[in-house]
C-alpha cells in the first residue's frame, strides 16, 4: 500500500534530480569478486600442493581427491566470477547510477576470470600430459 507521503517523497526525489548514491547491482558484483578473489588465492594455494614433476601429477592422476577438490574449487570460483562480471557489465548500462564501482568491477573480474580459466587450462594440458 502506498501511502500519500511516500508519493510525496518519491516525487520531491525525482523532481530534485538527485543522482542516485550508489549502484546497488555493482556493489553486489564487487562483493562477489571479493569472494571470487578469496576463493581465488585458495585455489592458488591448493595448486602449490599438487606433486610439481609432471611424471608424479601423471601417475596421481586417477581422480585423487585433491584434484577433484581444486577442479571443484576452480569452476565454482569461475561461475561466481561470470555471475560477477554480469552484474557488473549491467551496472554500467542502468540509467542514472555511478558507474565508477561498475567499471571496476567489470576490469577486475575479468582478470579474475583470466586467471580462474589460466589455472583451469594448465591443469587439464597437466593430466592430458602435454
């Protein structure tokens, strides 16, 4: 139900022409790359604990549990990057919003989503030994 006084008030908001504070779906997107980006150094981490010769990663590579757990750990950081990177890339297009965290967001989780994918490329051309 809406009430007189909230008309009143919406419409004193948009006849001043005050600019929106902030961009709600940005920042939403720059919490999402927060997380990504912790998600992220774990991934790093759990990379460095993989055997580093290739002939010890070949011989594990029957489906240990450590590779299931950082395949999982990668594409799950991977979607919350591109759902990120959505959110961002329409923050840019809303009418009348600041577009600054926008375009931060959107630069920075497409380095994420670089490096997401680069972690993921390596460790399939690891197993497929080449």
């Amino acid at each position: 139900m809406v009430t007189s006084s909230d008309n009143k008030a919406h419409t004193e908001t948009a006849e001043s022409g005050a600019a929106p504070v902030s961009n709600t779906v940005a920042v939403i997107g720059l919490i999402l790359i927060g997380v990504a980006t912790a998600m992220c150094v774990l991934l790093f981490a759990m990379a460095r604990q993989l055997p580093s010769p290739i002939v010890d990663f070949q011989k594990a590579a029957d489906g240990t549990p450590a590779q299931l757990r950082l395949l999982i750990l990668g594409c799950s950081t991977a979607v919350l990057v591109m759902v990120a990177f959505v959110l961002c890339a329409v923050g840019m297009f809303l009418p009348n919003r600041p577009r600054l965290a926008a375009a931060v967001g959107t630069v920075l989780s497409l380095l994420l989503l670089l490096g997401v994918f680069g972690v993921l490329l390596v460790g399939v051309l690891m197993n497929a030994g080449v």
